[in-house]
C-alpha cells in the first residue's frame, strides 16, 4: 500500500512523511481517530515507507514509498518478515486457534477485500468465533510480541508492530507491554490503533505520539448503506421501544430472552446502534432532519417516537443503554440487563406520557 492509493488523510501523510525525513520516527505511535478514517491503511503505507529502498521524490523530498523495491512489495502483500500484526482474537486458550498470528491468512484476506479499512464488526463476523465470545488481545499474543522482541531484525530498517483495535488489549498482558514500551529497542516502531483513545488505558497512552485522524467527508466514506443486520436491529429496536411504551411486561421478558441468543458482540453492536436512534428521534424533534443520515423506515419511525424523547430526557436514554454496555462487556447476565433496561424506559415513558397528557388538559 503506498500514500498515493489512500484518498484523504493528506494532513496526516503530510506530517508522517516530513517527521520522517527529520529523522523523528517516534518509536511508539497511537493511530486514533472515527471508524472508517483509514487508519490502518496509512498505518501499513507509513511502514513501507519509512522501509522503502527507494523513495518517491518530489522537489527534493520523499513522499512515498516506491511499491517497486522489494521491501516494498512484502509490504504491500503484508508478508515483510519484520511487519508484525495483533489484533483482537479468540479469548479461549483452550482451541486450536487462540492468538493474532493463527488468524494471519485470514487477516490478509480480510485486508485486502475491504482495502485495509474494516470495522471491529467485520473482523468478528470474519473470524466466525461463535456466540458470546468475546475478541482481545491476550496473553498468548504478548508472549509471542516479546519473543519476537528478543529476535534479531531481519532486513528491514524499522521492524513494525502494529497492534489494531488496541482498547482489546487484555489487562493482565498490559503491564508486560508498558515495559516493552518504556525500553523501545532501537528500530522497532509500534502503531497502535484505536477508535477511542480514552478507552486505551492511561500509562500506555502516555508513552506513545498521539496521531489524530479526523473524520472523512461523507462523500468518500466506504459503507454508505445499511448492512442487513443494521436492517434488523433497527427492527428489533422498534420492538422494542413498543414495548416498552405499552409497559408489556410478557413480550419484555420474551424479547431479553431472545437478546440472551445472540454473541456479546452482537448485543454490543445492537445496542450501539440504539444509541443511534435515539440521538436520530432527538434530531427530528428538534426539526435538525438535515443532520439525519437514514432510511425512510427509520425516519418514519423516529418521527412518530420523537415526541417522546426530548432534552431532559435523553441523557437517561443514553445513560441506560451505555450503563448496558458495559456490564455486557463485563459478562453480565445479558437477559436480567435487558428486562432491567427495559423496566427503567417503561417508567420514562409513564412519565413523558403523563406530562404531555397533562400538557393537553390546560
Ligand atoms: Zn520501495
């Protein structure tokens, strides 16, 4: 991958290039920045780069690498003997595959369809690890980083480790990789990448070069459209909230029972995407639709929910399904989460209903 095939990011390839060619290569990096800002792919551009035998020119200074040289051509295949990937995997140390490296064929497959920009979702899904699996980094993964650690480089100028969706790291390997951090041996270069960089955990954020990556404009993203299951979870969040509105107890017990079927991380992207409608039906209440980027189905939707959902109340709504979040995170009970969540809409809308009802008297 060279800069030149990555559209967007000019600021920060600009920035990566100069730094480079002052000889500041930091030794460990944070690639952060929103889902879709081509982390990743500049990630891989940057190694080849700052590897390339013969650079690109212009007026005097390199800007790319030349994708020729054959450093260059490892790394564009992501088979360069000093091009190291981990990236959240199986958590169960018991089967077969169980670190980054056993996913390594895969993880090139995955690269290559989606152009090195994929969602932690698509990763999941690819991966096929099963229901209620949670994906991290794990100890398997640090003990094989530091034995690579230990090795000698074998041709590249910089040896590159590039730790994606870094926030999975595992706690207990945490401290082992703060070491490695704090004592960078010489031409070894860590990326790490995350979405958030709060969710990284602070002594390990601190010893590494913050690089932002905003957001792209909306006319180049990649994935515009609804996947299917988006289509589905906007359904079942309709279902939800119906039920809820009508403080039908049987069919809330019946749909937490069915939230228990699904994969952690299913129920996770679920309930991030009601974060979503919510934020959506506060939108069109306060007549900002243009903000809105929705199907009709889901317009229609929050359009009629709108009236419900208002300024004093959205903070509760949010508060709700994130305090869901984390304790999904944290193996909690996923059906006892669901009926409690649901308990506390029911007693929102009692008294939305009851303040617009009181509204229409006077
Ligand atoms: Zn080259």
């Amino acid at each position: 991958m060279q800069f030149k095939d990555i559209t967007g990011q000019k600021k920060v390839i600009s920035w990566l290039t100069k730094s480079a060619e002052a000889g500041r290569i930091a030794h460990a990096q944070l690639f952060f920045g929103p889902e879709g800002s081509l982390k990743l792919p500049v990630a891989i551009a940057y190694a080849q780069f700052i590897n390339c035998r013969t650079p690109i020119m212009q007026d005097g200074h390199p800007v790319d690498s030349c994708g020729k040289c054959s450093s260059c051509i490892k790394f564009s295949r992501l088979e360069h003997p000093d091009l190291h990937f981990f990236f959240p995997n199986n958590d169960n140390a018991l089967i077969e595959k169980s670190q980054s490296s056993d996913y390594l064929p895969l993880w090139r497959e995955v690269f290559k369809e989606n152009n090195g920009e994929f969602s932690y979702q698509t990763w999941i899904n690819a991966m096929e690890i099963g229901q209620n699996r949670q994906a991290i980094i794990n100890k398997a993964d640090c003990d094989t980083l530091l034995g690579i650690l230990n090795l000698r480089k074998f041709e590249a100028d910089y040896r590159i480790v590039i730790i994606w969706m870094a926030e999975k790291i595992s706690d207990t390997i945490s401290g082992a990789l703060l070491k490695t951090l704090e004592e960078p041996e010489h031409g070894t270069v860590f990326i790490l990448i995350t979405e958030n960089p709060d969710n990284i955990i602070a002594t390990i954020r601190s010893r590494t070069q913050l690089v932002r990556f905003l957001n792209l404009p909306e006319n180049i993203q990649h994935s515009e459209q609804n996947t299917e299951e988006d289509n589905e979870n906007h359904d079942k969040f309709v279902l939800w909230m119906r039920y809820c509105y009508a403080a039908d107890v049987p069919s809330i017990l019946s749909f937490s029972e069915q939230m228990k079927a699904h994969s952690r991380e299913k129920v996770k992207y679920f309930l991030s995407g009601s974060l979503e409608e919510f934020r959506r039906c506060l939108l069109v209440r306060y007549h900002a639709e243009r903000y809105v980027k929705a199907t009709d189905e889901e317009k229609s939707f929050s359009l009629k929910f709108a009236p419900f959902i208002n300024g004093n109340n959205i903070d509760k709504f949010y508060s709700i399904i994130n305090k869901t979040i984390y304790h999904v995170d944290r193996n909690g009970n996923i059906q006892l989460l669901f009926t409690s969540a649901s308990l506390e809409f029911c007693k929102i809308f009692a008294a939305e209903r009851k303040a617009i009802k009181n509204t229409s008297n006077t």
